[in-house]
C-alpha cells in the first residue's frame, strides 16, 4: 500500500538536484500540501509538497545528498486505509511513459498538383476595372452570398475607406456589416480573430499594412497557430487586407512590404495581387478560405485599370502562379507591384532581342514552386523582381527554391532586384534611388544572360 | 459664490450620468451577496472543486514525475471562480475563454479529466491532440475558445466571441477570464472601448491571485481596485470574493442580468489567491510560506464548502464519498493520460491549414 515519493521535477530542464533538508520524519502524519522538503536546483531552492495523505513510512534519501536523479524514490507514505485502490497503487508508474519514438524519418505528405485558373469561357465580355473596384466588387458579392462576412476597420463605412476601396458597402450593407472601428489596430485584429472564431467570416481591412505591425500578434499567435495548437478545432476564416509596401512620398514608416514577414508563417496564406482580375478572383477566393488569410494590396496600384472578365462568380485558386508573359531566354519572377516593372523590363529587353516570361507569384505562400521550377527548366536563367528589402525576402526564398530543385537547370546565378537596403527616405529624389523600377530589373537580366 | 457654479456643474455631470450603472451592479450584489443554493447544489459545487484541486495536485505530481513538460499554472486556490461562474452559464449558448491557466475552466465546464490530462503529457488522445500542451487546449463542442498563451490575448478574442454572439443574435454571452497580471495590457483597454462602444454580451473577469508571476499587484497596477478599471469605459464593475463559492455564483446571476437585458458588459473583479507558484518552476520567493498558510488554513474554498455542507446536516460519509469518487477519477485520468500513445509522426503535419492548395 505504501506511496513512492519520487524526486521530483521543478522546472523543464532539471535532470537532478540536491535534497537540502527534510521537514518531515517517519512516522510522521502528513495531509495535502504539506510541505516535505526542500530541493536545491541550479536555480533555485523548491518547496516538495505532499500531494498524498498518510503516514511518512521510510526516508530513503537522507538531506544533504546532492545529484539526486529526478525519478528516484526518495521516501515512501504508508496510504490511508480507505485510500481507493487506484490511489494506492501507482503501478502505472513512469515505467509505462512510452519509450521515445524512434525519429523513424517522416515525409511530408506531398500536396495534390495545384489547381489551374478556371478557363474563362469564350465570347466572355472584358469590362476595364480598376484593382479598387474589383477589390470592393469582390467584398460586395461575398457580402451577398454569405451573410456570416462582414467588414470591419478604420474609416471603411461612414468615411467610404481611407482608399476608397470599401466604397459603398455602407450603403447596401449597413452599419451591422461595415463597422467603423476606433483607431485601435490591436484591439480589433484580437475582436476579429475571435469573432471568426466564434464562426463569422470577418475582412479586417488595416489601413496600412504598417499599422498592422501594432496587431501582429494577433495575426500570428492567435490567428495562424490556433487550428493546429487545437488539433484542428478551432478554425480562424479571417482575411486581414489592406495596402503594403512603399506609397508615394510617405517616409519609411509608412512604406514597407510585410510579404516575407506573413510568408514566414506556417498557418497562414498569403496574397499578394497585382492586376483587377487577380485582385477580384483571389479575395473572392480568400474571403471563402477556412484558414487565415493576409491578403497584401498596394496603394499605387489600386487606381491602375484592367481587363476584367465579366463572370457571376470569378474566383480563383489559391497557391497558383500566373505567366503573365511567355518567353523563352529568362524568366522574371515577381509579385504585386513588381509585375507591372517586370512587364515593362520585359519589353525593353524585347527590344534588344531577349525573350523574358513573367511569371506573377500571386499567393506568397504557400508558394507555387513548381511554376518557377518549371519555367527555370525552360530558360535556364532567373532573375527575381520584388519591391521590398533584399534581406530575408520573398526573393531570397525563391534563389533558394532554385538552389536546391533547380540547380540543374542554372545556367547562371540566379540574381535578384529589390528595394535598397535601408529605411525609404522621403526626398524625392533618394526614394527614387531606393525603389526598384525597370531599368534596373533590366540591367539584371542582361546580366544572367551575359550580355 | 464662487463656489456654486461647480457645485452645480457636478450636479449637472451626475444627472447626466443616471444611466450609467457604475455601482448598482456592486449594490444588487452586496444586497444578497450569496446564492441560496440547495444542498445538492451545494455538493455540486463541492464536487466540482475537489476535483479541480485533485486533478491539479496530480497534474503537479506528473510534472515532478517528468511526464508533463514545459509550463504547467495549476489553478489550486482559485477553484471557486471557475465553479460559481461557470455553474451560472447556459452551456447551450454561451462561450467561454481564458488564458494559460485553464485546466480548472474546462473541468468547470464539463470537459472529460482524461483528454485534459492526457494532453498534459502530449498525448495523441490529448484534447489538442498533443500539439497544444497545458497552455493551448479548446473545446469547441463546450464553446471553450481556449487556453491562449499570450497574456492578455484573450480579451479582444473574447470580444469578438460577443460581437459573433451579437451578430448572429444567438442569446449567448462571453465570458472572457484574465489576472491581474493581464489587466495592465494595453489590448484589454482597446477591448473594453469597443465592448462597450458596441454593447457587446460579455463578462470580463479579473481573477485576482494577488501576484502577476512574482509581481505582487502592488508592485504592478497604480489602480489595485481592478473592477474600478472599466469606469473609464463606462463599464460597470464588481467586487467579488472569489474565495466563497456561493458569493461567486450570487455575483454572476447579477452581471449575467445585466448583460442578458443588453445593457453591454461587466467588468468583475474576483478577490482569489493561487496556493501554488506561477508555473511548477516557481521557487516563489516573492511571498512568506506563512502567507500561504494563512490563506489555505483560513480561506480555502473547499473547506468552507465542507463545512458549510457539514453544518447544513449533510453526512460526513456522503462528503467522503465525492472524495472517493474524484480520487478515482482523477487516478483514471492519470492512468489514461501516462499509458495513451503519444501523437501519430504525421500529426506533425496536420492541422495546419484546414484546405489544401
């Protein structure tokens, strides 16, 4: 009947420590939370309580002896008499704890080939959008198909969005499904979080993406990690959108691109647009996630105008690349405002005889490898476009996906073109300098193609 | 002279001020500040902190063990808080949420000791599967958010739990627990303003231990008076001792009414004292053993409950018999949670995301 007491664990990483002192004695009585001893660790003195009642039957490790191994018995409780059987017995001691598994390699599973765009059926009408009319369209129609969506941020309802992009969803949706929120990018980032997981599907529009450094907590801690911290109950449908990167003349707290920053992430999709038909079809798509979404706009873009093809539903699937253009010498990677100066390096370097495929990576993650791969496996030569910091970025990412499934397909090193590597100043003339435009992505391709 | 205009601007400021119920929730409560609960109730209630305490202690007894790891908050001393609020909940509709210290929120709610315990020791059977630990631990099918880890996180997540519940017009209402240690997080004042701003179903709760890990409240809150930091909000607040069982659960039927009759959120403070150390690496230095021993010898929860059981007329062999009977559970408990495999090598990769793209 007697009770083990074994040395005990006080922190993580304690494997054994020094008995300093009994405060018992045999035959002692001793109930619950009684205090036994003392236990010196490397960090501490630690009280060892009784969580068992009875009488101390024999002291087994005598005070002063140092090194005591945790797990080893150290004294014995002779149990109650009515102590219940399982009590009384701790026959399913440690001994039972599993023996570690054997770290037996385990493959992650391999993803399903992504999905291509929907084809767009022929003699569908084109109408030109601009990237902020898709964007409301797309908020408009989910609006109407789902009434669990609902749009939440700073001056999006009554102020029609400091960008304009909400405009008019005040009008047909109400105050109930466009809410102005205080300026308070923590708080309602942690309300819309927990409204999706109360079953909502909330669009927490930021009013940059640099304020959304103030909530980022809870994009990462309690929106990204929650579905697996929970074993897959707890679900978090939230789209956080809003303009990313550099504007115009805003200084370097105003112009930053979080896309490697979100990409980092494991739990999260990321989104990173550049034209109206993209911009519509993928928060369409985002908004009917079941997982997070951090959907990254861009303030210069908004007002460019596109081809938009005139559907009842264009959504488009998540984690696919698009060849913006087809070419055969070297390929252009890029994404969001990018794009549009790859297209345009593209057509200099048309001009002088190279041939360049634009690819747009669209989502950032997870990311489409195997449009890159595929294009690298066509043109041997790549070079990536992004207009954010070189250091840990989207581009760095993509050299590194070239480096280790592409390597064989290299004929010259994979080189990348993006912001200078310092806060974006504000005189007009540095920002210039410090932005990425198409001469330089130009310059960069003539360079893997040795000429 | 001089002095009349202010005098009758403050009149003026009070009578602008009669819809505000800043103190009337505390004045209903201190009328009848506890619940006249039947005996069986009583024994309810009883039953469900000695296995709160019971599961704890043996939560405690695995750490040492080695068969729990990482951080591991036992919630000995504050049993009453999650009992008496929890009891007066209506599990059907409304939600939960708490921070790190949450295994005595979900066996308050009804959540079985084995998947609790067993995720305690990373076991594939764990009610996160394994991948949460102490810490991270939901209950959907409870409306139980969670077990969050950063303090303070779980007062916007809690708000937009009510503003879901206001939204869909479901009747339910959040409670959402944090300490006194989280209530100096600025994320709680942002979610106060909007509660209140939009009237939103929920119930703050400051469970008050007296020590944010070694701080001792004093060291840390200029305002120690945590049911006064809503006034700011216009949030009415409540001064409960959460050491008595029935004053909680008295306390909880008020702000309930409150906020049932949409009149927007609570703010309650619940006076409590943790036995144990922050975590199980706590060498608590930071308060005298006698402190300690003043609270467990005059102040717990369950022997006044006992007592109040025993003087009521219940029989010593009934009290024994919960005993018993939580022992035994709680043993099972253990017993599942240390001979339960760990996690399947590919729940590495599970779960994190719900679709596949």
């Amino acid at each position: 009947m007697a009770i083990e007491l074994k040395m005990p664990a006080l922190s993580p990483t304690m494997e054994e420590g020094t008995l300093a002192k009994w405060l018992v004695k045999e035959g002692d009585e001793v109930k619950s939370g009684d205090i036994l001893a003392e236990i010196e660790t490397d960090k501490a003195t630690m009280e060892f309580e009784s969580i068992d009642e009875g009488v101390i039957g024999a002291i087994l490790v005598p005070e002063g002896t140092e090194g005591v191994k945790v797990g080893t018995v150290i004294a014995t409780i002779a149990g109650e008499g009515d102590a219940s059987p399982a009590a009384a017995a701790p026959a399913v001691a440690p001994a039972s704890a599993p023996a570690p598994a054997t770290a037996a390699p385990v493959n992650r599973p391999a993803t399903a080939p992504r999905a291509s765009d929907p084809a767009i059926p022929a003699g569908t009408n084109m109408k030109t959008s601009t990237v902020r009319e898709a964007l409301r369209d797309a908020m408009a129609e989910e609006m109407r198909r789902d009434s669990r969506v609902f749009v939440m941020g700073e001056e999006v309802a009554e102020y029609q969005g400091a960008y304009k992009v909400t405009q008019g969803l005040l009008e047909e949706f109400g105050p109930k499904r466009v809410i102005d929120t205080p300026i308070t990018e923590y708080g309602f980032a942690g309300i819309g979080t927990g409204a999706a997981m109360g079953g909502l599907r909330p669009v927490i529009e930021f009013m940059t993406f640099n304020f959304a450094m103030q909530a980022i907590d809870h994009i990462i801690n309690s929106a990204a990690k929650t579905n697996y911290m929970s074993g897959g109950q707890m679900r978090c449908p939230v789209v956080f959108r809003g303009p990313n990167g550099a504007a115009s003349r805003v200084g370097a707290q105003h112009s930053q691109n979080y896309g490697p920053w979100y990409a980092n992430v494991p739990g999260l999709i990321v989104i990173a647009p550049y034209d109206a038909a993209d911009a519509k079809g993928l928060m369409k798509a985002a908004i009917r996630s079941e997982d997070p979404v951090v959907f990254l706009e861009n303030e210069l873009v908004y007002g460019r105008s596109f081809e938009l093809p005139e559907l009842d539903d264009h959504v488009l699937p998540i984690g696919k690349a698009r060849i913006m253009r087809q070419g055969g010498d070297v390929t252009i990677v890029s994404y969001s405002i990018g794009v549009g100066l790859a297209l345009e390096a593209a057509e200099i370097l048309a001009g002088e005889g190279i041939d360049a495929e634009v690819i747009d990576l669209r989502t950032l993650r997870p990311l489409d490898r195997e449009a890159v791969l595929t294009s690298l496996a066509k043109t041997n030569r790549l070079v990536v476009a992004e207009e954010g910091w070189p250091t840990c970025s989207i581009a760095s990412e993509i050299m590194a996906v070239c480096m280790e499934d592409g390597f064989d397909h290299l004929d010259a090193p994979v080189l990348r073109v993006c912001d200078e590597d310092v806060p974006l100043p504000y005189a007009a003339n540095l920002e210039k300098a410090a932005i990425i435009d198409a001469g330089r992505i130009a310059a960069a391709v003539r360079k893997v193609c040795y000429r | 002279m001089a002095k009349q205009p202010s005098t009758k601007k403050a009149a003026a400021a009070a009578t602008e001020d009669e819809t505000f119920a800043l103190r009337s929730l505390q004045e209903a409560h201190m009328a009848n500040p506890r619940h006249g609960a039947s005996d069986e109730d009583l024994l309810k209630f009883y039953e469900q902190m000695v296995l709160i305490r019971r599961f704890e202690e043996k939560a405690g007894q695995l750490y040492g063990l080695g068969l729990i790891g990482g951080f591991c908050h036992l919630y000995i001393g504050q049993e009453a808080v999650a009992v008496g609020l929890q009891s007066a909940l209506d599990a059907e509709r409304d939600s939960v949420i708490t921070g790190y210290r949450d295994h005595g929120h979900m066996l308050a709610y009804g959540i079985d000791p084995k998947v609790i315990m067993a995720e305690l020791t990373g076991r594939g059977a764990g009610i996160s599967r394994g991948k949460g630990g102490s810490m991270h631990m939901f209950s959907v099918d409870h409306k139980f958010y969670g077990g969050h880890g950063i303090v303070g996180a779980q007062v916007p997540l809690g708000t937009g739990l009510a503003f879901a519940h206001k939204y869909t017009e479901d009747g339910g209402v959040c409670m959402a627990y944090f300490g006194d240690g989280a209530s100096n997080q600025g994320q709680v004042y942002e979610a106060f303003n909007m509660a209140a701003l939009w009237n939103l179903p929920i119930i703050f709760v400051v469970e008050n231990n007296g020590y944010a890990m070694g701080t001792a409240v004093k060291r840390g809150s200029a305002e120690t008076h945590f049911y006064r930091r809503g006034t700011a909000f216009r949030i009415p607040g409540m001064d409960v001792n959460g050491m008595d069982v029935l004053e909680v659960r008295a306390a909880a039927e008020v702000a309930l009414a409150h906020v049932r009759a949409g009149k927007g959120p609570v703010l309650m403070e619940l006076k409590t004292y943790r036995y144990r150390g922050h975590s199980m690496s706590d060498p608590a230095k930071y308060r005298s053993r006698e402190e300690v021993q003043e609270m467990r010898e005059k102040h717990d929860p369950i022997d006044a409950a006992k007592a109040e059981l025993l003087k009521r007329g219940v029989s010593e062999d009934r009290i024994k018999d919960i005993d018993k009977q939580i022992r035994a559970v709680v043993n099972e408990a253990a017993d599942f949670a240390e001979s339960s495999p760990e996690p399947e090598m590919s729940e590495l990769y599970t779960d994190v995301l719900v679709e596949s793209y």
